[in-house]
C-alpha cells in the first residue's frame, strides 16, 4: 500500500495537490475538514459539535476525528492506499494512525510537505473564502487562530516524521503542476 500524508498549514494547497496525487496513484482520500463539513451538513449530532471548534477556528477533539478516520478506514477495505489530508494535526492523531495502520499490516510510506509563508497563505484563505462559502475562510482572526493551532499542535509533527525519514518538504508556492511534479519524484523515489 501506498499511504501518504500531505502536511501542511492551511491554506497551502493540500486539497488541491491531493486531488491530483489521488488519480494518479489509486487512492483514497481522507480528507478530515470536508469529513466534518459534510457531518455538520448533514446535521448529525458529531457535526453540530465539531462546528464550535471549526467556527471558532480550533481544532476538533482527537477522539472525533480518530473515530471519523477509523470508520473511513474500515469502509475502504479494497483501498491501495490512503491521502491524509489535514490528518494528523496533534500527537495523539500521529500515535492513534499508526496503530491503526499496524491493523491494517501496514504503515506511513511518505510523508509530503507544502511550505507556504504566512502572509500568502492569508491571501489565499481569504480570496478562498469568497468562492468557498467557508466561514473560517472569511474572518482574518479566525484564520490567525487556525495558524495558531498549527503552530503549536502540528508542526511539531513535522519533527516526529523527520525523526523517521518520511518528511519530504516542498516548495508551496508557484504553479500547481510544478508543485505537483515535484511530489510526484518524491513518491516516484520511494
Ligand atoms: P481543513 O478543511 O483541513 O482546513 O479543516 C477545517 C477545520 O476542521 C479545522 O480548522 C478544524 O477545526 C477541523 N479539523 C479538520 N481536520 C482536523 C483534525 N485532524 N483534527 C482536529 N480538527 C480538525
């Protein structure tokens, strides 16, 4: 199987990038933003709650997520492997995939980074929001929480993926096929 983890803080151009990596590669998409923004549509209950974090631009409790995860994981048995998009975003998400994976016999194969500065990632949050609907996409201070969050909750991830040689950095910035090209020799190195 081919797992990989697309990081990144918001705004760098994740979905975008995981769209093209999902058809070129075979694989599924798990994205945790649009799982909880299709909960909180459909107006489940775990929706209604995990939109006071989103609204307020923190995140949503691990034991939400890791459960949201776990049941996509469980419904795609016949996956080749798996995008994480926005997943994980703490330590504990990080510890709780690699179990789950153990499960599944098998493990992170890569782990991809886009490196966006935080002046353009504002821009583009805010020009997003215009088209998007997305109300965390229209407030400049709940962006800045999000950038917060990022800060002190996942980058540290970056560290715990280096530690194991999976972190590949890319440059975000630029044209999505280049940026595109350059994950794929990434992936294409493995
Ligand atoms: P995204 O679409 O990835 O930017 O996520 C939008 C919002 O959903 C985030 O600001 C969080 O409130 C929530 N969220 C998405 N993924 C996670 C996650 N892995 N852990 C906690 N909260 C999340």
């Amino acid at each position: 199987m081919l797992n990989l983890i697309i990081f990144g803080p918001p705004g760098a151009g994740k979905g975008t990038q995981s769209e093209k990596l999902l058809s070129k590669y075979q694989l599924q998409h798990i994205s945790t933003g649009d799982l909880l923004r299709a909960e909180r549509n459909a107006g489940t209950e775990l929706g209604n709650q995990a939109n006071e974090f989103i609204a307020k631009g923190e995140l949503v409790p691990d034991a939400v997520v890791i459960g949201m995860v776990k049941n996509f994981m469980i419904a795609h048995p016949e996956a080749k492997g798996f995008i994480f998009d926005g997943f994980p975003r703490t330590t504990p998400q990080a510890d709780a995939l690699d179990v789950m994976l153990q499960e599944f016999q098998t493990s992170i194969s890569i782990v991809l980074g886009l490196e966006v500065n935080e002046d353009e990632l504002v821009k583009r949050l805010l020009l997003r929001g215009q088209s998007s609907g997305r109300a965390d996409d229209q407030d400049e201070s709940t962006i800045r929480n999000r950038f917060q969050e990022y800060q002190n909750k996942t980058l540290p991830l970056q560290g715990y993926y280096q530690a194991q040689g999976k972190y590949h950095g890319v440059m975000g910035i630029g044209e999505v096929e280049v940026i595109f090209s350059a994950l794929c020799a990434h992936i294409d190195a493995l």
